[in-house]
C-alpha cells in the first residue's frame, strides 16, 4: 500500500480497520445520492487514521473486482 500523508499535517497516516458500513446505519455520513449507485447494503471502507491530529480519512473498497476466494 502506498504512503498516504494527512491531509492536515502530513504525517504519514496509519491503517486503522477496514470495515463494511451499514448504509442504514451510516446516512447521517453518506447521505449524498452519489453513493445509491456504488453500493447496495453496504458500503467497504478502508479507514486511515493520523496518529498526530487523529483526522480520519476513508477510502472505498472496490470489492467488486476482488474474488471472495482468494
Ligand atoms: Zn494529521
């Protein structure tokens, strides 16, 4: 995986947890329409964490071209 630096302070940021969110449980963060057509049920988050500020940034997953069985 490449370095990704925080956006705010350049540290280089840290892998926190990859995790499905619930689009139900999750509108109040994803409420744009823009994710209707990218998901059905939920959504696959790679979550970064910067250890010196602790802003948050999440990438999709794009699960759709990865096999289950890998
Ligand atoms: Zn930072």
């Amino acid at each position: 995986m490449q370095k990704i630096n925080c956006l705010r302070c350049s540290t280089p940021m840290k892998h926190l947890l990859n995790q499905r969110i619930q689009l139900g449980q999750a509108n109040w963060l994803f409420h744009n329409h823009v994710w209707d057509n990218i998901i059905a049920g939920a959504l696959p988050v790679m979550i970064l964490v910067c250890p010196k500020c602790r802003k948050l940034e999440f990438f999709l997953l794009n699960e759709k071209r990865r096999e289950k069985h890998e």
